[in-house]
C-alpha cells in the first residue's frame, strides 16, 4: 500500500553532498557540458541541476523463504515469500532473471533438476513445492509455470534433490518432498515430459515430515518431522532403518526443522529448541550436540568435503561448527555470526566454476549474504546488493509536470512529481546571487498520487512503462499484456502546501486500451514516440502522427520484438512487426558465458531470455540485451539493424540507455562502460579500443554493486550522463577527458597521512567538477535520472523505514538495557 500522500514531499536540493567550499570554483554537478549558444544551455550563474529527491514510492520486499544452486554451481535460485522467484549468477552476483509471484503464494522449497537430452546436451529444470501442496515446474524462458503435479500428500515443506554420484546410470533424476500427511514421497523428472511423475512412497509416521534429505549414496533417505524424530528410510524396499528421537532430554518434543547429511554419510538436524546435532547414520547414536542458539534452528548447509556444518535460525545467528580432525567422529564450535538483523530461514552451499565453495544465507530481512565457506572466521559476508526486490519505475520526463510509474504486486501506481518555487532564481537574477550545492530549493508545489491501477488476477507485475508524456502506462503479468489511458487530472492550487495532513485533490481517470489479441508474454515493455519518417504512422494514427500516437514495443521470449501502433484516440493498437532475433550474434555464436559450447550450464541456459529492452528519445532506435549480446533494432524501417560487439569484461550487461546523437551506452556487471554509434553499430571515439578512447578510471570499478541505470542530459548538444548503482552515482562527461591517475604514494607518505590523520591526497573521486565524479548515497538508490538539462530525479527509501514493515526479530538482550 502506498503511505500517506500528506508525507510523501519531495525533497529538492541542487546535488546531495556538501556544500562546496567558497573559494572553490563553482561546477555542475554533472560535470561539463558541451559548449552551445548562451540562450541553449543554462548560464553560469544557474548551472547547478535540480535534483528531485522522491521518497514516496512504496517498496516492501518480502522474506526470503527457500535457496537451492544448480548443480554446476552457476545459477542460485532465491524464492521470496510473495511468491517471487530470482535467478542469481553465482560469478558476478547478479540477478539475471526474475519471476513474478502471485498473491496467496506458499512457496517453501526449490530444487533444479540435471536434465540429459537427447543428442548428449544438458537441461537445467526448477522446480518448487508450496504449502498449497503443488509442485511446479517452472518455465524460465517465459517466466510461468511449465507443468503443476499434485503431491498427493498435501503441503509439502521441503524438497531435496537426488545427488548425481548416487544416481543410476541412464535414470531419470529424481526428487524427494516432505509432506504434511507424515509421508515422504519420490517423485521423477522424465526427459522431455514436463512435471514430475511420482515413483514411491515410504511408510507413514506420526506428525508432519518438514524436513527432508537424501544420503550421498542415493539409496536412502533422511527426514525431520514435527513430533521431534529422525527417520531413516531405504528407497528400494521402503523399509526403515532408523528412528531416533530428537531432544535436549526434557522430555519434550523439538520439531526437526532442518536435516542435511554430510559426505561421509553423517546425519544432522536443527530442532525448534535452538539444537543442532550429529548422528552416526550406520547405528543411529549421537556424535555431537550442541545449543548455540536461542530459538528454532530453520535451515542447515554443509562443506562439499563435509568438514564443517553451517547452522541459522530465529536468533539471525550463522553458527560454525567444524570436525575436529580428517576422519574423526569429534565436532567443535568454532564461531557464530549474526550477518542478518532478522530471522534466518534459508541457507546453501554453492560451488561456482574455478572458485572456493560459499555459504549463501537469506531470510526475513530480505537481503542475501555471501560467506566464504573455508574462510568463515577470517572474512566478513559480503551482501548481495542494497535494493532487494526493488519495484518497476518509469519516468515520463516529456509530461507537464513530470510523472513517475511505479509497479508492485498487482498494482501500478502513477504519481505527479513535484515542482520547485521559481522565486529564488527570479530574485537570483536581480541580486546576482547564486545558489551553493546542496543548498535547498523551495518547493512550489509537491507530489500527487494520481492513480493506483490494480491488475485483476492474482499475478503480480512481470514489466511496466510509460509514455514519454505520461499519458500511456502499460504493464504485463503472466496471464496478458494491459494498456491504459491516463488522464490529466485535477490541477493543483499554484502556491499548493507541503507535508498537509489534507488530501491531495483530484486524480486522473484511468481508460483500458484495447490491444490485439493473442500477444505474447512480455518481458520487457517500452513506450516510444513515432519516428517522424515512418511511413506508418499516418496509418496507425488516423488522425495524423501527431495526435498522441506512439508505438508500444514488447520484449517477448525467444528473443523476439513485437513492435505496435497505438493511434491517438480510442481505437484498437495493431501489430506492425514481429522481428525475431538472431540466436547467433553475426554467425559466430553467443559470446561465451561461464560454460563453453561444449558443456552448456544453467546461466547459458537462462542467458538466452532477454531481459533489458531501451529505446531513443526520438524512438528510432530500440536495443535489446540477452546477457553479453546487444541487437540492434531500426524502428523506422521495422528491421534489425546490427548486433554490437561484446564488451571486453564478458559480463552480463546490466544497464543501456541511448543518449543525443544516436549513441547507445553500455554497461555490465564489472563496471565496463562503453559507447556505441547506433547507425555505424561500431565503438564510439570515445571508447574505440585502440584510437581516441580513454581508459575508464579506477574509481568506476570502484563502485559499490553494479551499474544498475545510465540517463543522459536530456540536451541535444550534451554529453552528460548520470550512471547509478544502489548505493552511488557517478557523473560523467563523455565529451571530457577522463581523469589522470592518483600519483603514487609511498609507504612513509601513506603512513604519515595516518598518522596526521589527513585524507589520502590524489584521486578522491568525489570533488566538484571532476569528470567521473562519483557521489555516495546513504540510502539505497531505486532510480537516478535526468528530467531535463537542468533537473533529475532521484528515487529513493530509507531502509531504516523498509524494515519497519519486517516482522520484529527475536528479542536480545543488550549490555546496560
């Protein structure tokens, strides 16, 4: 739900650093521009950008609820408990996929299936099990449910995977799930047959069965259930082997949340009495128990070499605990860590290609947490970025005043930004005054909610966008594609209060669109202008191009390219092309991912469905990005164009925006910025490998997360740029010399500096004027962008205020409280 318009001000300053010192020369903030005649770009005098500081969007992630990494170590899927589901590449920790929940969603587990097709190649299947007592598996090119079996048992509370050294040869993989009527029950995956087919079921026992795993050598299983035992079956005859009772020697009963066997054959589990234990599996007594934690022990992950055992819980404690020798039946605890602020409900141990093993951990705090597994006392966990779950924006800059489309859940929220007081500038101009940055500007009048849409369905947003005036929104779930009309809306007062209590009057009314039937599911969606000379455009809008028409571009899986006319009144959109992509990027393939062609693995398998679609503000270019490979799309002659050559880095791309004079810059996960000339599809001079280009600084690589978003000065003659991560903004003039490298220092100068306590001198990286001048956020970034040559945008949350919509962590003493 969004909060109360009456809180939702912008805030409007000139940049958000510190005040420039006085005898500094004064600098834009986005650097320098190219030179035009005094009455095109803004004076000296008023040189500083607006920038809108808007808090108002509603950003709620939810916990993270079930972890599992594809066998190759290359993909980690993360389900969320809305029912969203992210695909992490384990190299660069980037999320290259996501698919959208529903409302109602219990997802409690997921499991990735190794698939051999005919011809000796490799699948990768997900699949998930739900309290609704569903298994699913999931599409991921088209981002649905593929197949849906019942568990014929109920809710199913965990899933585990058969291990592949214990597998038959020629089987087909299968997979365990614990159900909620006290059977645990084997399911396979058939090749080339969606779903799962059920196999086998073992004896009943008293309780739920909320925790299940398989032994190495495939022939057993190992289950926890909800009256506090440990059982043990034999797959073939579905006899059992053992039954242990789980407890602290109270008496009671201790619901067996997490079990894991180790490589050896050892048994563990983590019980609601904050118990971890080990198990001999041949005679069923136990090697080692330990009470580290305050509450419910939820998940449990072990080495691949099966020396040491990660426990996490209620408490957001990550407990060690480690053999004491090679081969020994002695365990220790070695440390606890509490890298979470909430509870922990998730962990696991994946193996990326060529690196060390990492314990991945996430749970109600909605963030994960990287740990390296052999160095878990010596390192500190990284965290996987500051924006989990981040909702879709989209900024119509060309609407009067600007709007901003934000989806979430079911709904798309359209809000008015607000507007800075002209009274300062007009007294500027008189007295010769001039604003410092970070100093404040009036606010004439602030944002407006204009109209929540909700979507019918239960599906929640897959992609949204907006026209550049704002007056089309379109949004895309797993079910279809909508188009809507929005109004104008009730005009503000012109001297409108701020932070009222009073609502805001007036809203905009909200007309469906019809579209064609029978479009695809859309991964990506965009809404440009009509190129001038299409020819088209006087048939798709009928009343002329001038008349509001526009195009609606969808992104479809495959990849493919539906390019639509949406005419100026009320009539139906038409399609107008269908362009399918080249699977090939200029006949020589896809440039190659963490696997070869030889040996294709999960994040290949997912790199084919293209997520980021962007287009030019004059809508005659469109560019799509499928992991490394960048198409090129000429929108006034429905065609493709070119594919672009690959970045140097071999990452996947992150971010891409088109900026004046047809040029498309480019950005991966490892911070490689390069431009392009859309109409040659060739290197710009400006990062032409070899020529005039220049050599990114370190300070770029520098930046914390990936470059999430690029936005150029909207000016025809500038070469600004703004590029933003989720926790800084870097600014940048590609018509400026990069900056020179920091002198070097030595040892002594480096030392003294420390002891003087001064700042290193050099590079800093954040001084007015400088070119790649980067500027650190204190709360996470959701959007950064320019309005116009002299205002921008910025979209951000307090995170202290996210997690106040978090359930309360479990209560902890602290010293002197």
């Amino acid at each position: 739900m969004v909060r109360k318009r009456s809180r939702a001000a912008t805030e409007e300053g000139a940049t958000p650093q510190p005040r420039r010192p006085a005898k500094q020369p004064r600098a834009a903030p986005h650097v320098k521009q190219a030179k035009a005649p005094a009455e095109a770009l803004p004076s000296p005098k008023t040189d500083l950008t607006r920038l809108h500081r808007a808090r108002f969007v509603a950003w709620s992630p939810t916990a993270i609820v079930a972890l599992a990494a594809s066998g190759d170590g290359t993909l980690l899927a993360a389900a969320r408990e809305s029912g969203d589901i992210e695909l992490w590449e384990t190299d660069t920790w980037t999320c290259t996929l996501r698919i959208p929940g529903r409302d109602n969603a219990s997802l409690t587990s997921l499991a990735w299936l190794r698939d051999s097709e005919p011809g000796g190649d490799v699948a990768w299947r997900l699949f998930s099990g739900g309290l609704d007592g569903e298994l699913v598996e999931w599409d991921l090119a088209q981002r649905r449910p593929l197949a849906t079996s019942d568990s014929l048992g109920g809710a199913v509370w965990a899933l585990a995977v058969e291990p592949v050294e214990g597998a038959e040869a020629g089987s087909s993989p299968r997979v365990a799930a614990a159900c909620d009527d006290g059977c645990v029950r084997v399911f396979a995956a058939e090749p080339g047959r969606p779903g799962l087919a059920y196999v086998r079921c073992m004896p009943a026992v008293a309780g739920r069965v909320v925790s299940v795993a398989w032994h190495p050598s495939g022939g057993s299983l190992v289950a926890g259930t909800s009256q506090g035992t440990l059982h043990a079956w034999d797959i073939a005859a579905a006899r059992e082997l053992l039954r242990i009772t789980v407890g602290d020697g109270s008496g009671r009963e201790h619901c067996v949340w997490a079990v894991a066997v180790l490589a050896d054959g050892t048994m563990a589990s983590g019980d609601a009495g904050g118990g971890v234990a080990l198990w001999d599996a041949r005679l069923g007594t136990r090697l080692a128990g330990f009470s580290r934690h305050r509450a419910d022990v939820l998940a449990l992950a072990a080495s691949p070499d099966g020396g040491a055992l990660f426990a996490a819980g209620v408490d957001s404690q990550v407990a060690l605990f480690r053999r004491v020798s090679a081969g020994s039946q002695r365990w220790a605890f070695l440390e606890a860590r509490r890298p979470h602020t909430h509870d922990v409900r998730a962990a696991a141990v994946v193996s990326p290609p060529g690196a060390e093993p990492l314990l991945v951990t996430g749970g109600h705090d909605a963030v994960l947490i990287v740990h390296s597994v052999p160095r878990f006392q010596q390192e500190h966990p990284v965290r996987v970025g500051r924006c989990p779950q981040p909702p879709l924006l989209a900024v119509a800059a060309a609407a009067c005043p600007e709007r901003l489309v934000a989806a979430h859940g079911r709904g798309v929220d359209v809000w008015q930004l607000g507007a800075a007081s002209s009274r300062a500038e007009q007294a500027a101009s008189i007295s010769g005054w001039t604003h410092e940055e970070g100093s404040p500007v009036d606010v004439l009048r602030g944002p407006r909610h204009l109209a929540r849409i909700g979507l019918k369905g239960p599906h929640h947003v897959l992609a949204a966008a907006a026209s550049p005036d704002g007056a089309l929104v379109a949004a895309s779930d797993a079910a279809c594609v909508r188009l809507y009309q929005v109004g104008a809306g009730a005009s503000a007062a012109p001297e409108e209060a701020v932070g009222t209590e009073d609502a805001y009057p007036g809203g905009a009314a909200i007309t469906p669109r019809r579209l064609p039937a029978g479009l695809p599911l859309a991964t990506a969606l965009a809404l440009t202008v009509v190129p001038g000379n299409a020819e088209s455009a006087a048939d798709v809008a009928k009343g002329g191009s001038g008349g509001g028409a526009c195009r609606l571009l969808l992104l479809a899986p495959g990849p493919e390219l539906v390019v639509l006319g949406v005419p100026g009144d009320q009539a139906e959109a038409m399609i107008l092309a269908t362009l399918r992509l080249p699977d090939e990027a200029g006949g020589g393939g896809l440039a190659a991912g963490p696997g070869s062609a030889a040996s294709p693995t999960a994040a290949d398998q997912v790199a084919a469905a293209a997520a980021l679609l962007a287009v030019s503000r004059d809508g005659r270019w469109a560019a799509v990005a499928s992991r490394q490979i960048v198409h090129l799309i000429d929108l006034t002659g429905l065609r493709h164009h070119a594919v672009l050559p690959p970045l140097q880095g071999g990452q996947p791309i992150t971010a891409m925006a088109f900026g004046p004079g047809d040029v498309l810059a480019v950005a991966d996960a490892g911070s490689d910025l390069q431009l392009f000339d859309a109409e040659s599809a060739r290197h710009a001079d400006w990062s032409r490998p070899g020529g005039a280009g220049v050599a990114l600084p370190a300070r770029l690589a520098a930046m914390p997360g990936h470059i999430a978003g690029i936005s150029f000065n909207p000016h025809h003659q500038a070469r600004a740029a703004v590029l933003h991560t989720s926790t800084a903004l870097c600014l940048v003039d590609f018509a400026a010399p990069a900056p020179p490298p920091p002198p070097a220092r030595t040892g002594a100068q480096r030392r003294a500096d420390r002891k003087a306590r001064r700042p290193p001198e050099g590079d800093a990286g954040c001084r007015v004027g400088d070119n790649f001048r980067v500027l650190p956020l204190d709360e996470p970034c959701l959007h950064a962008g320019y309005l116009s040559p002299v205002s921008a945008l910025l979209v951000e949350k307090s995170w202290d205020e996210v997690v106040k919509a978090f359930p309360p962590p479990l209560l902890r003493h602290r010293y002197g409280s």
